[in-house]
C-alpha cells in the first residue's frame, strides 16, 4: 500500500520548497514520483507551432522525490509517518503514526 496518493496534503521536508503544503495532483509508483499543487514551479517556455498560435512562457509544477514529503495528518494536522492497519472486515487503512487515527 503506497503511503501517498492522489489528493492527500503533503508537507514539503527538503529542498528548496522546505515547509510549504500542497494537495497531490499525480503520483507515479514506479519512479516514486509525485507532482503536488503549488510546489516546485518550473518555467516552461513554449513556441508557437502552427499559424496563429502565439509563443507563451507557461509556470507549471515539476514532479519531485517521494522521499522528499511526508503526508499531513487530517487530525492532529502535522506532518507524519504512515503506518498500515488491517480493520476487522479484512481490509487494510493508512495509519496515522503520531495520533494512531485512520487517514
């Protein structure tokens, strides 16, 4: 069980967006990236390709390391580790390490 996805609040721990938060628009398992809301702004620059169209510089976010982020608690509201937890029908849940409330 990934112990990010889609749409969590993430804290950012290193680099040079240390300490703002986000929402997770992308995820990517296998190259253990994540692309989230308001970190890590690159410039793109485009160029017109057809008639008509005009050249433009476009700001959009970059993935980073999954390793660099930590999942925000909706309870106790900080940053945290994930732990799993199977619930009686069988099924397993992120945990909540700090206040041990399911995610």
């Amino acid at each position: 069980m990934m112990r990010i996805r889609k749409n969590d609040t993430v804290r950012v721990m290193s680099g040079k967006d240390k300490g703002k938060e986000g929402i997770v628009l992308t995820v990517l398992p296998k190259k253990e990236k994540v692309k989230v809301a308001g970190v890590a702004i690159v410039t793109r620059h485009l160029k017109a390709r057809k008639q008509g169209e005009v050249s433009r510089i476009k700001k959009e976010e970059a993935f980073i390391y999954l390793s660099k982020i930590m999942p925000v608690c909706g309870s106790c509201k900080k940053a945290c580790r994930v732990g799993i937890k199977t619930l009686e029908n069988g099924s397993s849940a992120r945990v909540c390490m700090r206040c041990k409330e399911i995610m």
